[in-house]
C-alpha cells in the first residue's frame, strides 16, 4: 500500500542501528534528536526526514484521497 510508512520506517530503523552514534551506546530515539542528529550518516538523516514527510502525507487533507507517493528505496549515488 503506497500510503504506509512502514518500509521507510523499517529502513530508518535499520540504518540507526547499524550508525556509529547507536554502537556507541545511545538510545536510537536519542540519536534522532539534536545534538546527536547530526552524527548520523547522510543516509540516515535522509530516511528521518523521509519518514518525518511521509507520516505528515497521511494527515495531509490533500493527500488524502491519493494517498503517499510509494517510497523508493534504491542505491544512493556515490
């Protein structure tokens, strides 16, 4: 379903767990704050702020009836 969340969810989910900040010994939830953020690899601030658009789609009165654009999760370019 293109409205949900849950693939990128799982994707940032991954992606925290495998970051330095978290093998470090911090919670994921505090490393998704400021200051810690900003430790976070590129591909990691990236899925947090596409979870964060993807999660305010859903309440979107316009995209309502559309719903979300399906995420694409591919290779990033290097």
């Amino acid at each position: 379903m293109p409205s949900s969340c849950k693939d990128i969810r799982a994707a940032l989910a991954q992606c925290l767990a495998e970051s330095e900040c978290v093998l470090s010994g911090n919670k994921p939830s505090d490393c998704i704050r400021l200051p810690l953020s900003d430790t976070l690899p590129i591909r990691c601030q990236q899925l947090k702020k596409g979870y964060g658009d993807c999660k305010r789609g859903m309440i979107d009165m316009r995209k309502r009836f559309r719903g979300n654009k399906p995420v694409q999760m591919g290779t990033e370019p290097e």
